[in-house]
C-alpha cells in the first residue's frame, strides 16, 4: 500500500475510537435520553393487549405499537387470526363443508407472525410501508377493524367482514384525506395462499389467475421461474388450488397485478386505478374477496365471471356438461359412483348408432381387404391407378375408411373432460362407489402392499386399473383386424392395454371406472355387430 492508503486507515481509525469518547464528553443529554426509550416500549406494548381484547370500546384512540399482536376469529366458514402487522390475516383456514369436513377442509394460508399475513394495503409512492406499519385494532360487532394515520397526510382504515351464508370476506379500505389540498392514492393489495413441497403429488395443481375477458392462468412452477402479470382491462384475480380458490374482486379498475412464488407461498399483487379524495374528505375500495370450493354453482351466483377457474382449459364445457348430468344423476342415485354408471351408458346409448356405423365399416374393410391387396398388386408400377380403383371399390360398397376411427374420437373429448373433471370437482372428492372404492377422486386401494414395486413406486393393490386393462384386451380381440395392418402394428396394437393399466394405475379410481365400463358397453354392442352378414357389391363378391 502507498502512504497516503496507510494514512487514510490510521486516520480512519482514530475517529472510530475517538468520536464516540468526545460525544459522551460535549453532549451528554444524547445518553441519558437512551432509558427513557425503553420505559415507552414497554407502556406500549401494554397498550396492545388492551387494543386485541374483544372488550375494546369501539373509536379508541390512534396508538402506536412496536410488537405486531395476533386475535383468533371463528365462525362457521373459517378459523383465522388477525395480526395489527400491516392489519392483515395471519392465517386463514376453510373449516369444510356440512357433513363432509374430512374432505372439504382446508388451509388457505399460514404465515409467520413476524412477517405481514394476507390482505395487506398500501399506497403508492407514500414514504410508510403499510405492510410492516403496526395497525390499531378495534371489535365492531362481527367486523375487525385496523386503521393507521400519518399526520396531516392521511388516515387509513381497514374493516373485514366475514359473511355469515358465504364463504365470503368483505374488505373495506377508507381513507381520509388530512391534507387541505385534493390527493389520489393508487392502493396495491397483496393477497397469498400457501403450498407444500410435493404440492404436485399431493394437491395436483397451484394457478395464479386473472380474469377481463377471458380468464388467464400460470401454474405454480411458471410463477417461480418468471413470474406472472396481467395488466388493463382485469376485473378480479386470484389464486387456486386443487379444489380451492381465492379470488379478489375490487370495486375499482385493476390497472396492473403480478404473481410471485417464495418457499412456502404464493402471492398475488392488484394495483388499482388512483382513489381520487378532496382535502378532508373521505373515499373507499371495497374487495370482495371469495375463499373457499371450486363450486361451479356458488362461483357463479357472484355474476362476476368467477366460475371461469372451474370451466378453464380446452375442455372445460364438456367439464361442466358431465358435472351438471352427475348431479342431476345422483339426485337419484344417491351415489356418485352408480351415476357414473348411468352416464357411461348414456353416453354410449347416444352414440350407438354412429359407432354402429363404424364397426360395420370397419367389418366391410376387413371384407373387402383381399379384393384392394389384389388391386395394388395389379398396379404396383402405377400407385396413382391402384389409388383411383379402391377408391371406386371403397364407393360401390358405401364404405368410409376414416370411419374406423370415430369411435375413438367421439370418446377423446369426454374422456378428457373425466380426466380433468374427476381430481378437481369437489363434490367427487371422498365420494365413495362399492366396496373398496371409497374415494372416486383417488386411486382404489384394494390393499396395501408389504413393499413398494421398484420403478413404478407402487405401494398398494388398485384393481380397476388392471380390469381397465383385461377389458382392453377381450375388446380388442373382438374388433375386426385393419386391412394393410404389419405385424409389427398388432403386436403394438396388443401392447396399448398393458400400457394404458400403467399409465392409469395411480388415477382417480372414477376414471379408470369409467374406461372399464366404455370397454365393457363396447364388448357387449361388438358382440352384436359381429354377428352380422356383410353383403359385398355384386362385383367383389
């Protein structure tokens, strides 16, 4: 180092040690002032327990407070705690549905006392972080009210209330302009929902979404890696779960919102259009804040769109279709299971003709399939003529070679619907059929196994799955071969089943219900079109 490097650190170090000695000797007053401050925060942490008592009298003084303090709340829908930390919601639980608890409970969101909970409000570009700003709290009737004031600029108050008939918080953010001039205040709102590592296993899916037009969504592992915003025009935004939702409806315009993703939660941001007050006066936001099922019915009664999380994806109308004749099945039923049955049947009885149709196109190929290797032969140097007579065969005979794939096609939109419909509608969820199927939202478990099977990570015994399989198999015996089809194809075509059982092995047990019986209606219509004559054109017989 050169000398003048040395001399700054030797010079550096003498005011270090020298700064604090001539302090204490010419301003003695700034010490003695230090005990003092202690004897205040202990009188105001006293003046919090007095604040979280439930017999606070209502308009109590503005106070200060150093220490965030938590009240429990409980009524029928939720079990939470407030925290004067920002005036949020520590945590929030979904204590279930009537008679269906075990299935239907559920927590929302469960933070650190230390850290802002759920439903924190701030103003921006105003120099307070509301978020870690200690809020007064008042007991009014069935409200909670927080409220905070910087002086000579503003007073903000939140008041919760949680409906009685819904499970439904209604948020009101006042603020009062202190100031004689006219001010606007742009208020954000944070909301969050935790999650759980293995969330994918274990709960299927965490979305962020927004809603204007069309509903837009992000998955949870989108969100961590880029984020998610949504911008002018949304109406509300949200998070959601398998099974849950909670979404946020302001009475203002959203002119801009995010979505991020820490270690145990996600969270969502809406900055809404400016609050416009006159100098001392008063304006509100009023959020309608929805935490609870993804029950299609009670989305909907809100008129706001909040169904569109339950209808979402390229499916979703057939989602919604099979749901509602499920409900309307089981009215008399009065087991999911047995109405799963009946709409299987009814959805085959309803293309029965059309699929007869096909299997007897497809028997006539098989028929005619000696007569088109004949016509290839005969044209092998010319494909252009041998294509031009099966196609003239194909006509004389009324055959469509495309028809041997509508069965399958006609099935790929319902059975994508069951896929999607199955792990996500609530009601399903613990719905029990015969026996050992006890949830249709989950996988059979006949029995445990003793061991897990190496690769595959199976660790019980699920018996539709591999009856899904066999009745794969008899099916496909009894359809008629594909004319032109190599060896190479059958032994594929042979394979599908066995694949299929592996792939569904770990699927709701309704779906794979649901596939077992398709095969079996399939067997017994097969059986009957098996039976009958093809009658050729008189010229290939």
């Amino acid at each position: 180092m050169d000398k003048n490097t040395v001399k700054a650190i030797v010079l550096a170090m003498m005011v270090m040690l020298l700064y604090p000695m001539l302090l204490k000797k010419f301003y003695p007053a700034a010490y003695q002032q230090q005990p003092a401050k202690a004897a205040v925060s202990q009188k105001e942490t006293a003046s919090i327990k007095e604040v979280i008592s439930p017999a606070t009298p209502e308009g109590t003084a503005l106070g200060k407070a150093v220490v965030p303090a938590i009240a429990p709340y409980e009524n029928s829908f939720y079990k939470a705690e407030f925290s004067t930390l920002g005036g949020t919601i520590a945590s929030l639980s979904f204590l279930g549905e009537k008679n269906r608890q075990a299935f239907t409970k559920t927590d929302l969101f469960s933070g650190d006392s230390r850290e802002p909970g759920i439903f924190s409000v701030n103003v921006l570009h105003e120099k307070a972080d509301l978020a870690q700003t200690i809020f007064k709290m008042v007991r009014k009737g069935e409200s909670t009210e927080f409220s905070y004031e910087l002086p000579g600029e503003y007073q903000l108050t939140k008041t919760y209330t949680f409906r009685e008939n819904q499970p439904v918080i209604d948020l009101v953010v006042r603020i009062k302009n202190l100031s004689g001039r006219e001010k606007h205040f742009p208020i954000t709102l944070n909301y969050g929902i935790g999650y759980e590592e293995g969330y994918q296993k274990k709960y299927g899916y965490y979305d962020a979404v927004a809603y204007a037009d069309k509903l837009q969504t992000k998955g949870l592992s989108g969100v961590r890696k880029k984020g998610f915003s949504f911008a002018d025009p949304t109406v509300w935004a949200g998070l959601i779960k398998k099974y849950f939702a909670l979404l946020v409806k302001p009475d203002g315009k959203i002119i801009e919102g995010n979505a991020r993703a820490d270690e145990k939660n996600l969270w969502g941001q809406m900055t809404l259009e400016p609050l416009t007050v006159s100098g001392e006066g008063e304006g509100e936001r009023n959020f309608l804040i929805y935490a609870g099922p993804q029950r299609y019915e009670e989305l909907k009664s809100f008129g706001v769109g909040f169904e569109e999380v339950f209808a979402r994806g390229l499916f979703g109308l057939f989602k919604m279709g099979i749901l509602a004749v499920l409900k309307f099945l089981n009215q008399y039923t009065h087991n999911f299971g047995w109405a799963l049955v009946l709409l299987t049947l009814l959805i085959k009885l309803i293309f029965a003709p059309l699929t007869h149709l096909s299997y007897a196109s497809m028997k006539k190929m098989q028929a005619l399939a000696p007569k088109m290797k004949a016509i290839q032969e005969h044209h092998k140097k010319d494909p252009a003529k041998s294509q031009q007579e099966i196609m003239s065969l194909y006509r004389r005979n009324k055959v469509n070679p495309m028809m041997g794939c509508l069965p399958m096609l006609i099935q790929i939109p319902v059975f994508m619907a069951m896929f999607k419909l199955l792990p996500e509608a609530i009601e399903l969820h613990g719905a029990p059929f015969i026996g050992w199927i006890k949830d249709l939202s989950a996988p059979d478990h006949f029995m445990m196994l003793p061991f897990t099977v190496p690769l595959l990570g199976w660790n019980s015994l699920n018996i539709l799955p591999i009856l899904m399989a066999a009745s794969q198999v008899w099916y496909q015996k009894l359809m008629p071969a594909q004319p032109g089809s190599s060896p190479e194809q059958q032994t594929m075509m042979s394979i599908m089943p066995i694949f299929f059982g592996v792939i569904c092995y770990n699927m709701p047990s309704g779906l794979t219900l649901y596939w077992t019986l398709q095969n079996v209606f399939s067997i017994i219509q097969q059986t009957f079109i098996n039976r009958i004559v093809i009658v050729l054109h008189h010229e290939d017989q």
